[in-house]
C-alpha cells in the first residue's frame, strides 16, 4: 500500500485521521482482569493500532470509532476513560524515558569533555600504550553523544509524537456521528478537543498518573485483578505442586510490571471469586512460578554479561600485551591496526559495563524486590 492509498484509506476529507474497531462486548475493549476503577485496556485491542499509528502523517488528529454493539452511557463513558488513561500514561512513560536518555547525554557529553582535558594533559612522553587508555573514554563517550544525537533522538521525537497523537485522540460510537460525513466547523471542534486533550496532560506527571493506579496509602504498590474463578488464574493444563498462571493472567501482569515504582512493596490482589484453601495454596504456588522463572531469567541475564565482561577484560589484556610487545618493533600499519582492535574491544567493555550491566543489576534487583509480592486474595 502506498503511502496516498494508505491516507485516503485511514484520512477523513476534513483531514483527520479515522481508526474504527469493531468490538463484540465490552470484554474485547477492557481487560477482563481489570479492577473496578482501575480498568486497563486488552492487549488485542491495543495491537490493533500499534501498527497504524507509526504512518499517522504528523500534527493529525485522530479520531477512533467503535462499532458492533451497542453501549451503555456508563460504558461508553468508562471505554472512552480507560482509552485516555492507557495512552496518556504511555505518553508520560515515554516522556519519562526521555528525559532519562537527556539527562544520560548530558553525563556523557560531561564525560567526554573531561576525558578530552585528560588526553591534553597526557604527557607526550607518556607510553603509547598508556595514551591508548586515556582515549577509550574520549572515544566512547564521544560516541555515546554521537549516537544520542544522530540516531537515538529522532526516533525518540517520533515516538513521542506517535503517543501523543493517540493521547488526544476522540473516541466515537457507531451512531454518535457518521464520521465519513463530519462537517468542517465540527471538525475544527474536534481538532481543539484534541489540542486540549493534551494541554491537560502536560500538568499532569507520570510519577503522579501511575502512583494515582498503583500506589496505596501505606506506601505499597497494589496490583488488582478481577477472577471469575480458578481457571482465570492457573493453567489447567498443570500438575499439582507445578502450578503456573493463565497465560493471560501473565500478559496482564507483566504490563503491568513496569509502572511499579521503585522500592515499593508489590501487593497482587485477586478478587472476584471464592476460592478453597487448596486452590489458594495453588494460586500463591503458581504466583511464586511467575516471579522465581522472571527471577531466574535476571540472573541468568546477569551471569551472561558477567561472561562477555570476563571475556573482553581477557581480551583487553591480551590486546595491551600485544601493543607493548610490539610498541616499537611493528611496523604502522601493523600497530594501527592492533590499536584499532585495542580501541574496539575497549569500547565494548565500557558500554557492557556502563550500560548492560548496570541494567541487568538493576533488573535482578527489581525481580528478586517483587518476587516477594503479597498474595491478598478476597472475594
């Protein structure tokens, strides 16, 4: 599809954008697991625009309409609610996100003017291969501001644009407007609906939109799901004493996960259904798999970076080895080249160490801290 087919297809006359779902139930627009006032929206229905949005030309608005069945005032008024919470707060994390890789350019930016300071106070007297050192800091910080400029910060741009045209989107139900039909001036209405959709939000932070749906008064972060019984919870393919959550169940959580703010203390609240003392024991059984395979996954994450770091300090070493050896007895192009690989296996040690492996610390970390998560199940 070319790009014009593709925009008379998704793009009103009046220069808006038009995405329709059609919806059996409310049950394909809101998790089924959500909790009465703190309603998430379901995978499916969130993938079906992923796809869309990235060719969205810039600066349109975009409208959504649901069709198939009718709802309820109070339902049309939770969808339309439910859709403005989802996107607004991914808005905010990305804008969050954004604002870390700023702040991490700016270290690195910081990094590299005093690493260059440091290669002009070297001493020309200095051993070659000492020099060499001092510039593996020059080179990879140098880089890391490079890449944040020249590749990192657009798509960033991008993707902050593509939320926020979803942030301010207007939700329509079949019947409401025929939207191939909207009139101009009504449009114009609809464009400043938009605009002042998203001037809401820019009051609003991410920290305070995520803490407002998971944190409690006692300072926990409290997941809460609604079960109709056993077979939302566990895989009833499972053994007992090998318990393992809904698959679904697991994809709810998991989105979930990230919003969980630091050093807070996970409580997953299950209501809805009654349960045995036995199935509670199940479901506690199963919830325990969840986090010790995420837990184990960290470590294993952890011990592979720990690996390649090994492996290129052993590299690193041989490499430093090499150009003292042949420091003065290889001729240029030789040296050159093996300082290249010196450069090279340095450059990757840095960002492993700088980057892939802090990450993997503070993800063991964040595992292992909810690991210990709260199992509260009432009905």
């Amino acid at each position: 599809m070319t790009n014009e087919t593709f925009q008379q297809h998704y793009l009103l006359s009046n220069g808006m954008a038009h995405m329709a779902y059609r919806a059996g139930g409310i049950g394909d627009i809101i998790c089924h697991y959500s909790y009465p006032g703190y309603e998430t929206l379901s995978e499916e229905f969130v993938a079906t625009f992923d796809d869309v949005v990235p060719h969205i030309p810039a600066g349109t608005p975009v409208v959504l309409e649901i069709s198939g069945c009718t709802f309820t005032a109070e339902e049309q008024a939770l969808i339309e609610r439910t859709i403005w919470n989802h996107y607004h707060i991914r808005l905010s994390g990305i804008r969050h996100a954004n604002r870390r890789a700023l702040i991490h350019s700016i270290w690195f930016t910081l990094s590299f003017i005093l690493s260059a300071v440091l290669l002009f106070l070297v001493d020309d007297n200095t051993e070659n291969v000492l020099v060499q050192y001092a510039y593996l800091p020059f080179w990879y910080f140098g880089y890391r501001v490079l890449m944040y400029l020249f590749v990192d910060l657009v798509p960033q741009m991008k993707s902050t644009r593509q939320a926020a045209q979803l942030a301010g989107m207007k939700v329509f139900f079949s019947g409401d407007v025929p939207l191939n039909e909207v009139p101009d001036g009504k449009a114009d209405a609809f464009t400043e609906e938009v605009q002042e959709n998203l001037r809401d939000l820019s009051a609003s932070s991410y920290h305070k939109m995520v803490d407002h749906y998971l944190m409690e008064a006692d300072g926990t972060a409290s997941l809460a799901c609604t079960v109709t019984g056993m077979d939302d919870v566990v895989r009833a393919t499972c053994v007992k004493g090998y318990e393992m959550l809904n698959q679904e169940l697991e994809g709810y959580i998991d989105q979930q996960l990230p919003y969980v703010p630091k050093k807070a203390q996970l409580r997953l609240e299950l209501e809805g259904a009654a349960f045995t003392d036995e199935e509670q024991a199940s479901i506690r059984c199963a919830v325990s798999s969840f986090f010790a395979y995420r837990v184990q996954s960290a470590r294993e994450e952890l011990a592979a970076g720990l690996r390649r770091i090994a492996a290129f300090v052993a590299l690193m070493v041989a490499a430093t080895i090499l150009l003292f050896a042949t420091e003065h007895t290889a001729d240029k192009a030789t040296l050159e080249l093996i300082t290249m690989f010196f450069w090279l296996i340095g450059d990757y040690l840095i960002d492993y160490v700088v980057v892939d492996l802090v990450n993997a610390i503070r993800e063991k970390r964040r595992m292992t801290r909810l690991s210990h998560a709260d199992v509260v199940i009432e009905k």
